[in-house]
C-alpha cells in the first residue's frame, strides 16, 4: 500500500492497538543540561531516580570525556526513567529494565576466542573490539592513523576540533539514554576522515556485552562512537552487538533468565560534512534476557549522502532513537530497518528526520516481523518536510507481519509536510499490518509451490531485502541465522526452520 | 491438451463479468494466438485458466489432460504442467531467482514421483537453459525480478517455462516491452521449447510476435468472447483494416 500524498501529509495512524492522538497529559522529560552551577556541583549528588541512583556508578573519565561528563552528570541528577506515561515511551515499558539489578561490567572481561573468530567483516579497514563499551586495541586492529590523514582509534588521539563536538548532537536531541550513556561511558571511538578522503573498507566495529555471571543481574556497558566525514570525504561504518550469553529465542531462554544477561545504552554521534558520503550499518544480535538501547544522531551538510540500514533481532527490549537532521540543500538520508520480535522480545524504532532545506531527498522502508504472541514492535517514524524544504521527495514505507494471534506491533510512520505550496513537495507513505501479499503468494503458488512453502519463503526472506543493503554477505548470514532460530519457535515454520538450518 | 468451453468470470471483487462465454480447443503440437482490444478479456481469459484470486468462474468449463482445471489449485495446475507467463511478473525481493527456481523444479519434481535436485545437480540442469535464453548466469543470483528491465523479466518467466518443462504454456504478452533481439531469443526458446506434445496458446496485440512464433489458429477476442477463428490470414486482415472489418465480418 502506497497513498501519494501531495501537499500537506498529516500523520497517518495505521495499525494495531492505537489509540489516535488524544490529548492526554503528556509527562515531558527534562534532560537538557542544566547549566547553573548550583545544579553543577551536585555532580556527586545522587539521582533523584532511584533506578538511576542504584545503577549509576564513578567511572573514571578520560580528559576527552571531561566536559561530557560534567553535562551528563549534573542532567543525570534530576533525570527520571521514563514510564509508559511518556508519550515517547508510550509503547515501550521499559519497567522489566528498572526491576534489574545492574552492576558495572568487570573490566577488561575476557572474550571468548571462538566468539571473536565467528565475528568476522571480510573487507573491513579496520576492526574495532570494543568489550563492556570499553575499547580493546589487542583485541582490534587497524587502530591509529590512516591513508590519507585518517584517523580510527580513541577519541585521545582524534584531532583536537573533533574531541570539541563529542556530545554536541546528543545533548541536544539524545534521550534520557544517551544521558546515561555520558556519565557511564569510558572512553569513546573516533572516526576522522578528513576532505577528499575515502576509507579503503569499512570500519567494522564490534560491541561485545560480556554479560552478568549471576542470573539475578546484568552488567552495564555505555560505548560511544563519534565519526567526522570531512567535505567530500567517504566513510562505512559497521556496528555489531553481540553477548557472550545465550542468543534470543534460543531453546530455553523463554523458561528462566539465564547469566550473561547485559544493559547497554550506546551512543553514536556522526557528522557529515559537505558532499560526504557515509554508509552505515547496526546489527542488534544482543544476548537472551539482554537490554538494548542505542541513540544514533546524525547531522547532514548540504549534498551529503547518509544511508543507515538496522537490523535488531537480539535483546529482549531493544530500542534504536534515530535522530537525523538535514542541515543543508540537496541532502540525501536512505533509512531501512529490519526488526524480528520473537518470543518475549520487544523492538522499537523511533527516527526523527527533519528535512530543513531545498531538495532534499528522504526514503524510509520500516519491515517488522512478530513471531510470537509475547512479541512486540514499536515504530514511530517522524519525517518532518519544513517549509524552507522546498522541492523535497520524502517517502515512507512500513510492512508489518504478525505471524501469530496476539502478536501487537505499535506503528505510527509520519510524514509532516508543514505548510508547503502542494506541488513543491513530493511526500509518499504507506503502511501495511497485515500479511504477506496476495500477489507475491500467488506467483510461488502459479510455479507450483505450496501456499505453505510460499509463505515461509516469504517470512525467511522478508528481512532480506533489508539485511541486503549492508552489502556484507558475512552479516546477512549472521541475521538469517538468528532469524532462522527464532521462526523456529513458531510452529507452523519449524520444519521449514530445520530445513533451512541444514 | 486444454478445452474451454463457455466460460464466463467475472472480477472477484467489484462482481463486473469480463468473460460471458468463451470457447476453445487447443490440441497436442497446436500454437494458437489471441488477439484483441485492450480490455477485451485476453489476459483475464489467461489468468482465470491458471487459478488466479483476482477472478471468479461463474460458468462454463475448463477440461485440461482431461481433468477440471477449476476443481485444482493453481499449484496443482501448474504440476499438471500448465504455465502462465505473466504480463507483468512481480518483484520479490530478498528471494533469489535461484532459490525460486529451485523450489518451483523441485516441487514439480516431487508432484511427478521425481528426486528433488540438490543445489549443484540444480545448476547443471539450468545452465543449458540460460544459455538457450542467451541470459548471464549472475542472472541467478539477483532477486526474483528485482530490478530486472521489461526485457529480463520476459526472459525470466520463459526460463521459469523451460525450467519446469510444461506441457501447455499461456504466454501473456510475451512480447511487450522487448527489442527486436530480446523478441528473437525469447521465440527462438518458446521455439525449442515446444514440440508436437505441447501446446501454446500466445495473447498478444502484434504481429510481430507471430512472424517468430506461427500460429495454427488465430482468435480474435472483443468483449469477453471470441468472435472470430482462423489462420494467418485473419491476422494480415487486421493489419490491413483494424478490429472494425472484422467486427463487419462477424455481424453478417
């Protein structure tokens, strides 16, 4: 289903379990920093949230993370989690996190050499391991400086403009995660690409949590990613999260909370100069049991090409705040995501994109499966055409299937096109909740095959189109495996599931 | 091979009846073509003979290898060997057309008795058939008409045809949307592909399609039912003077 819209394109709601836009108390969240030095000292203040006063621990602070910590700090003092009172929260009860017991990660945790050897990117410029949001340069390589004057490594030895823009995006438009995150992170990772340089591959990134050794509790982890891609300069980045625990859905996960259970709340900040061009890809594959919530704020200058593809099948409550400003004409943002709720899982996405000037161009493609009744997908994708974005092409897309009675997906893709002469502005949107289509099923079935067989190849493949963007075949069959594993625990795909497995 | 005999459908949906009674026999080895306006019921005539969702039998018959075609689901048609090639064949992305083929050979194979085919032995059987259809093997590896131009996906759905060997093949405008060399390779397999066993039935607006693929029998289809049979010559009638003197034709 796709509705051309020309001229002004108000919210569209479509789906399941909505309720329309009631005027209900909205509960604001304060996370702006406050600057007054009575708030300011209260840096060894407790937080008045008490979740955040049990988690929230001293971490020692590099010189480079100095000025951001003070920030997050002192925010941290009055920030409250949020509730489902929240309206950004509203679909999203993060209260199984406030419940747990969260202690920091040990440092320098040992990883195990076969989860390092399984985690491969063939191409990769440089390989980035960060443990427990700490990075490992023994476990990395690649670090330092690069052709051309590039830069990969602790922010330390980033040059000094970009150590002074650490913060600047999240402070502003990152959520009461990206707080946590200041105050907890130990170190951040820099990506300098100066004008006129390309990277000769992809910076692939791994996050490893190492996970809690008890059941009852889950060890923190805050890493940070902070990327400049100067005026025509060409960047990939790859991250990956993974945990040394249990995958999700995996047999056994559903009865009781295993060990290696970890909370990490990441941060990436990324500039695009001018005429620069960065490609991103985030594969969320987090352990069983695990919490997983990511910022990722992205500032565009004019005629700079961003593309991020997501993938999240891991965690049990995962959340990605995508957060992108066009600050320039001719700017082009490509967004897809692929989301898999399986049992107990739960799946939010939440973009803002905000199109500021003349011609730009915006695509979004949100596919979303629910595999199981206590599965959940939350999508609340805001594209916002403002009135100096004249000439603009925006299009939305959301396809949601929901494989099973009481499998809930919350979406609400919104296409804002404010105030705009009609033919100035081309703004498409579409959204389906419902099953695969007709027309699709009816070819296999026209070739002979089974409406049954039909439609698991349907479901096996429906992330594909997105997974494929990233162009690495190495992370496609990482997210096929984890999609295969958690069919698995439908019925009406386990043998497809076996025989895909084989 | 396939006997139609006053078949009326109408669109599933909104109930408007688009086929009010046609009639056609197509034998062992016949190659017939159906000509007509746009909207004259062709490619609903075409659709409704392989099961399609969109249309709904209310009368008449359809007798294929001796069975009713309408007591079978299309999957069922397509293991009798009745293919379609669609018109507009649709775009699935994140399957790849290896993948589809493969599926679509073997569950032919398995309806026929036969041995399903291993991805290998899979690759061995096909590559005589895109040679034949002069197509890149990379071919393979895309998505199922992801992407594909007008032309690909002709040639994608005649590969589909040689891949599961059917015995009565409906080629659906087969021959829009192709260049003169595309239309070539694309005969040149139908071609190779039919034999005095099969049978062809082509819905087609041009006679350039026929000058590579000679029918025995033309029909001529105007709202919903055919109006006129004959050979070659009906076709030359046509180029000559339109659907209008055949319309005078059939009224004396």
């Amino acid at each position: 289903m796709q509705t051309s819209i020309g001229g002004i394109a108000r919210s569209h709601i479509v789906g399941q379990r909505i309720t329309p836009n009631s005027s209900i108390a909205h509960v604001r969240l304060t996370h702006k920093p406050c600057k007054s030095a009575a708030v300011a000292s209260a840096v060894q203040t407790t937080p008045e949230d008490k979740w955040l006063a049990r988690t929230v621990k001293e971490v020692a602070t590099p010189p480079s993370l100095a000025a951001l910590r003070q920030q997050s700090n002192s925010a941290i003092a009055t920030l409250r989690m949020p509730s489902t009172r929240n309206e950004e929260y509203r679909f999203t009860d993060i209260t199984p996190l406030l419940r747990t017991n969260v202690e920091p990660a040990p440092a320098h945790a040992e990883v195990p050499a076969s989860l390092l050897a399984r985690h491969t990117l063939p191409g990769a410029a440089v390989v980035a391991v960060v443990v427990d949001g700490a990075l490992r340069p023994e476990l990395s390589s690649g670090l330092g400086p690069q052709a051309g004057g590039a830069y990969v490594g602790p922010l330390e030895g980033a040059p000094a403009a970009l150590q002074a823009k650490l913060g600047s995006l999240s402070s502003s438009r990152g959520g009461p995660f990206a707080v946590l995150n200041g105050s907890m992170a130990p170190g951040a990772l820099a990506v300098a690409v100066p004008q006129g340089v390309a990277l000769p591959g992809p910076v692939y990134v791994l996050h490893v949590s190492s996970g809690s050794s008890s059941a009852d509790s889950a060890t923190l982890a805050a890493p940070r990613v902070l990327l400049h891609a100067g005026p025509g300069a060409e960047a990939e980045l790859v991250e990956e999260y993974v945990g040394v625990g249990a995958p999700s859905a995996d047999n056994g996960s559903a009865s009781a909370p295993a060990a290696g259970r970890a909370v990490t709340v990441s941060v990436s900040e990324l500039f695009l100069e001018e005429d620069s061009r960065v490609k991103h890809s985030y594969v969320q594959r987090e352990s069983a049991g695990s919490f997983h919530f990511k910022g990722t704020l992205v500032s565009q200058g004019a005629r700079s090409a961003y593309t991020v593809v997501e993938s999240s099948t891991g965690a049990d409550i995962a959340r990605h705040d995508l957060s992108i400003l066009q600050d320039g004409p001719e700017t082009s943002t490509e967004m897809s995501h692929f989301l898999l709720c399986g049992p107990s899982q739960l799946h939010d996405l939440h973009s803002r994109l905000t199109l500021d000037h003349p011609r730009g161009t915006a695509n979004q493609l949100h596919k979303c499966i629910v595999s199981h009744s206590s599965g959940k997908g939350v999508f609340d994708g805001n594209v916002k055409v403002n009135r100096a974005a004249q000439q603009s092409d925006a299009g939305q897309l959301s396809r949601n299937l929901l494989l099973v009675p009481l499998a809930t997906v919350n979406v609400k893709p919104n296409l804002q096109a404010g105030g705009i002469v009609a033919d100035d502005v081309k703004c498409t949107h579409g959204c389906a909740v419902s099953d695969l289509r007709d027309d699709e099923l009816f070819y296999f079935r026209a070739r002979g095959i089974s409406a049954e067989s039909a439609r698991q190849a349907l479901v096996f493949s429906f992330g594909s189109e997105v997974v494929q963007r990233m162009r690495h075949p190495a992370l496609q069959q990482r997210v096929q495996e984890d999609v295969s594993r958690t069919l698995r625990s439908v019925d009406q795909f386990a043998a497809a599931a076996a025989a895909a497995a084989q | 091979m396939l006997e139609v005999k006053d078949l009326e459908a109408k669109i599933a949906s909104t109930g408007q009846p688009i086929l009010k009674g046609v009639n056609l026999t197509v034998r062992n080895g016949e190659v017939h073509a159906i000509m007509g306006k746009n909207g004259s019921g062709k490619s609903t005539l075409s659709k409704v003979l392989v099961g399609h969702p969109d249309y709904e039998v209310t009368g008449g018959t359809a007798v294929f290898k001796g069975k009713n075609l309408f007591e079978m689901e299309p999957e069922e048609r397509s293991h009798a060997g009745l293919f379609l090639s669609f018109q507009t064949p649709i775009e699935v992305p994140g399957v790849s057309n290896v993948d589809f083929l493969r599926m679509a050979c073997n569950a032919r194979r398995k309806s026929l008795g036969q041995s399903e085919l291993d991805p290998l032995e899979f690759y061995a059987y096909i590559m005589p058939k895109l040679e034949m259809l002069n197509m890149d093997p990379t071919f393979l590896n895309r998505n199922v008409n992801e992407g594909f131009s007008g032309g690909e996906k002709k040639r994608n759905e005649i590969l589909q045809l040689a891949v599961l060997e059917a015995d009565m093949a409906i080629l659906d405008e087969i021959d829009s949307g192709l260049d003169i060399d595309a239309l070539r390779d694309v005969a040149k397999a139908v071609n190779q592909l039919k034999s005095e066993e099969t049978g062809v039935l082509m819905v087609t607006h041009y006679k350039r399609l026929l000058d590579y693929i000679k029918p025995d029998f033309v029909h001529i289809m105007q709202s919903g039912e055919i109006v006129k049979t004959g050979d070659m010559g009906l076709v030359d009638q046509l180029e000559a003077g339109g659907y209008s003197t055949l319309e005078q034709t059939h009224d004396e």
